[in-house]
C-alpha cells in the first residue's frame, strides 16, 4: 500500500522521491510521540463529553435566535459547557467574536481603566495586539489612547518567564492591574510556555499581589494537555473558535472563560454597559459551535501530530526549527527558519497548493489588517483564516520564519507538508 500511495503522490502531486524517504524516516523518529499526544486526547475528549451530559445538552439546544437574541438557551447552555470544561466561573461564547484578537481585546478593554497599567510578561505580544495595545498606531482607540499605560518584561534567554524582575516591578508600580501570558509562540522564535510555567508564574505573582489580573491568551492552546489555564490560576482567558476549540466546524467565533466579574466586563465590551451576556442572536450556528467542540480534542491531536512531523522533516532537510520534533509543546505552531524570502515564500505556496480548497490559487505577501510587515497566508481552508485547518503563514521580515499549525487530519496535513517542501527544492532549480 505505501508504494501505491508514494507512487500515486509522485505522479500526481510532483513530490520528490528523495523528499518521500525523508518522510518514512520523519515517521519512524516521531512515532513513540505518538501515544502521549493519544492519552491527553482521550482525556480530554472524556472531560466535554461529561461537561456536556452534566449541561443535558439536547437538540433542543440547537436553537436559532435571531434579533436580540435574549433567552437563547442553546447559547446560554453552550457558555454552561464551556465553563465547565475550564474549570471557570463563567464563560462568554459568542459569532459576534470575529476572532482571538478580538476575544483578546474584550478582555483586556472590558477590565483596564485610565491610570492603570497592562504588563506583558511574555516579552513582545502578538503582532495583532500592537495597535490594541498602542504600541503602534495611531487613532486607532488603543488601550494607550484611553489612558492605559503599557510595559513589558521580556522572556529569559532559555524562553522562561523571567520571575523575579515580575515580582520586583509588581512590587513597585501600584499601577499595575493586568498581567497578560502569552502561551503560543506567536510569530516568536521561543518555545510555548507549558501549563506548568503558567502555574509556576501565575503562583509566584499572587505571592506578591493578590489584586493583579492574570490573564492568559491562550490561541492554539486549548486541549494540547489535560490541565487549562483556570485550573492554574488563571483570572481570565481567552481564544478563538477558528483555532483549537472550534475543531474545524465551528464558522466563526470566540470565547473568554474565567471569573464571573471579569467574564462580566468583557461581555460589557462586546455588546453595552447593562446588556453584556443577556443578548446576541446565534444565527443557527449554535449546533456547529456544539459538535466543533465535541470534535476539537482528536482534531487538536491530529494538528498536533502534524506539526511533529513537520518538525522532524524539515530538520531532516536541514532547515532549522523550534520545537524540535521531541521537545514538549504547548499550542500547535510550528516555526520554520528559512533565511531567505524566496524559501519561505515558496513553502507557503507549497502549502496552498496541497489545500482541499483553492488548491489552484497562488497566495502572496501583502499589506494585511493589523500587522506591520507583509504577510503571506497559505490557507486553503472551508472556514476562512481557520488556523485548525492546515495552513502555514509569516511575516515578510529576516530571519524568514514560517509558521505552520493545523490539520483536520493527519493524513492530509502529511501530504501538503510535503508539498510545501517539494515546492521549495523544485524552485531551487
């Protein structure tokens, strides 16, 4: 069978024979990962089974409310759900969350006031968070033009929290309300911090200030282990449905889970002061917001998976990567170093053209909404920018980075990996 399916990719996908070899060793170096990955899926899938039957959830609950939207049980239910599974006082799950930028920036609106001060201890946010924050932009309504002020604590040479210059400017400027974590790389050349560096950070902040909001952004995070950040320590947290938890069904979207009075606040944010959670119409997306969820634990693994092989192949082609395919990992992103435009470019077009949809399209670096570089956005997916879906995107600036995340299946994630590599060598040429 796997000379059938090699001889079938060579003939129809133009994928190097060499390339096909380097795969089958890929394979055989990541397969006792593998089983890990398989336990905290299982967990996982076990722990929103039950938050479900515990909800009683019922296709009653696949309502479609339109208008206001107020007593729409199937939504109500599905923040119930949510709640539940991490561990949270309160959950805020709504369409009208058009992504984890925006889940992100509730958070951070609905519970920052002028005078107070957003600590960043992950170093350098998210390139999306720059004009949110007012770090770059103008007129734009940043936390910055509202009178909140911005510092940062940039990450330890080994990528760890550097906790003790926390503790000491907490301990200095009163000013400071929040705290926000990164967990993912973002568009970073570092290792995810882990569920255990979270707690760790979280744990030694309280110790000085008990007051401080700990809010985690935790994009392409969700159900990589058995523990989320709420159960850390966590004051409130924050994603996107078209990611992680939307398991590729889900069309739009995103969450904010934590304490009931911060989940208030950002609901304030979304909608208006005294309205918050009690309105917005679902549209008749509640019952694709269920079964994405229900899904999300095995499409998050397989995601996963495919990011390890990812991993192993390049390295194997001699590019470098982080991880590394047996370093431990908190979210799905894989970064790839390129040095050099035209490789990056190329793996990015490699990649589109192993997509399910708009296989035939060519995707180029452009001027994209809230990021300073050019970006280029392989992304052949059935819900527009879903990241779960396999896709691979970067920023157009050295060292030429790209970062891959995603994979309905493993299988498919496989094949447009090598693609994207074949794409690179045969453009070489």
């Amino acid at each position: 069978m796997l000379d059938i399916t090699n001889k079938y990719l060579i003939e129809n996908f133009n994928i190097r024979s060499e390339i096909l070899e380097l795969s089958e060793k890929a394979l055989q170096d990541i397969a006792s990962t593998f089983n890990n990955i398989d336990n905290i899926k299982e967990f996982n899938q076990i722990k929103v089974l039950k938050a479900m039957q515990e909800e009683k959830l019922s296709d009653a609950h696949f309502t479609n409310s339109t208008g206001y939207g107020y007593g729409d049980i199937g939504r109500d239910t599905l923040e119930r759900v949510y709640a539940r599974i991490f561990n949270a006082e309160d959950a805020l799950v709504r369409p009208q969350i058009v992504s984890g930028t925006h889940a992100i920036t509730l958070a951070l609106f609905g519970n920052l006031r002028p005078g107070d001060t957003l600590l960043s201890i992950t170093g350098k946010p998210y390139d999306t968070l720059l004009q949110v924050i007012g770090i770059e932009g103008e007129n734009t309504g940043s936390l910055k033009e509202y009178g909140v002020d911005y510092k940062q604590i940039d990450l330890n040479e080994d990528g760890k929290i550097d906790i003790d210059a926390v503790q000491k400017l907490i301990s200095q400027d009163s000013s400071i309300r929040m705290i926000e974590i990164q967990r993912s790389t973002g568009y970073g050349w570092r290792p995810s911090l882990s569920i255990s560096d979270i707690e760790n950070a979280i744990k030694e902040i309280k110790k000085i200030r008990e007051d401080i909001i700990c809010f985690v952004d935790n994009c392409y995070g969700e159900f990589i282990d058995t523990r989320e950040p709420i159960e850390v320590g966590a004051d409130i947290v924050a994603g996107s449905l078209i990611k992680n938890i939307g398991g590729g069904i889900a069309p739009t979207g995103g969450y904010v889970v934590g304490k009931e009075k911060y989940v208030r606040q950002a609901a304030f944010r979304l909608t208006a002061p005294g309205l918050g959670k009690e309105c917005g119409s679902t549209y008749g997306i509640v019952r694709l917001m269920f079964q994405g969820l229900f899904m999300a634990p095995h499409i998050t693994a397989e995601a996963l998976k495919s990011a390890i092989f990812c991993s192993r192949l390049m390295e194997l082609s001699g590019y470098e990567v982080s991880p590394k395919y047996y370093e431990n990992r908190s979210d799905i992103i894989q970064a790839i170093k390129f040095n050099n435009p035209k490789d990056l470019i190329n793996f990015c077009k490699g990649i589109q053209k192993g997509s399910p949809v708009d296989s035939f399209v060519e995707c180029e670096p452009w001027d994209m909404p809230g990021y300073t570089d050019q970006v280029i956005m392989a992304a052949g997916a059935f819900v527009q920018g879903s990241s779960i879906e396999l896709s691979a995107d970067a920023p157009i600036r050295p060292p030429y980075i790209a970062y891959l995340q995603g994979g309905l299946t493993f299988e498919h994630a496989k094949i447009g990996i090598l693609i994207g590599l074949s794409n690179v060598l045969n453009n070489k040429e």
